[in-house]
C-alpha cells in the first residue's frame, strides 16, 4: 500500500519540476528582453 505516498512524492517532483521550468522561462524572457544578444541555453 505504498501508492498514497508515491502519488504525494510524484506530485512534489513534479512540483519542483515547474518551479524550474517557471524560474528558466522567465530568466529566457528577462535575458532576451534587457540583452537581445545574450539567449539563455537551457
């Protein structure tokens, strides 16, 4: 009976995951917006 704490795991990573793909796309933005030459790699 370990799927209750699997799916609260999951959910964290996936949690964390957007938190990362949210701070990067708004680094993308404000790089490309304030240095038009400078693109962040991700």
């Amino acid at each position: 009976m370990n799927k209750p704490t699997f799916t609260i795991q999951d959910s964290m990573q996936r949690k964390i995951k957007y938190e990362n793909y949210k701070f990067i796309f708004e680094n993308n933005i404000y790089v490309k917006f304030h240095h038009p030459t400078k693109h962040v790699i991700i």
